[in-house]
C-alpha cells in the first residue's frame, strides 16, 4: 500500500476519483483477449470505458500518481504521524 501525502498538491487522482484499469489475458499468439478498459463505479451506477484514447488518459493519469506516491515505509511513518497527531 501506498498513499500520496497532502503536499503533493493537485494530482490526477483527485481530478479523476477512483478508477480501475482492466487488463485481461492474452491468447496464445500474444494478444489481447478483450481491449483493456477503465472501469469507476459512479454515484448512478458503473461507468466503463474502452476507447483507446481513454485508456491512454486514465494509464497516464495512473502512472502520475504513483510518482507521487509515497514508498510503504513513508506511506507508513505518514500514516503513523497523522495518528498520533489525531490522538487525544
């Protein structure tokens, strides 16, 4: 688990909310059984998107906020520092 600390400032995460990219298995001649697909449950219901373009925009918006993502020990000393500062 990694989490991005509130100094990273505006990142893609908080613009596009929570998604998922799907990615499903290959065939045996090495391609892709089913397009990948961005799936996000929304306050209607699922949304799914399979456009490459799409896709492409969500992949990019995924690997920025795991750059700015902390490591899992910062993520944990974050998470560590946060509680005790909530502690009474």
């Amino acid at each position: 688990m990694t989490s991005v600390p509130p100094i990273a400032g505006l990142h893609p995460g908080i613009m596009s909310g929570p998604f998922v990219i799907l990615r499903f298995p290959v065939n045996g001649s090495g391609q892709e059984t089913e397009p990948p697909t961005v799936y996000m449950d929304g306050f209607t219901g699922a949304l799914y998107l399979d456009k490459p373009a799409e896709v492409a925009r969500y992949t990019t918006a995924w690997t920025d906020i795991w750059n700015a993502s902390l490591s899992q020990t910062a993520s944990r000393e974050l998470i560590k520092l946060a509680s005790r500062e909530l502690s009474p």
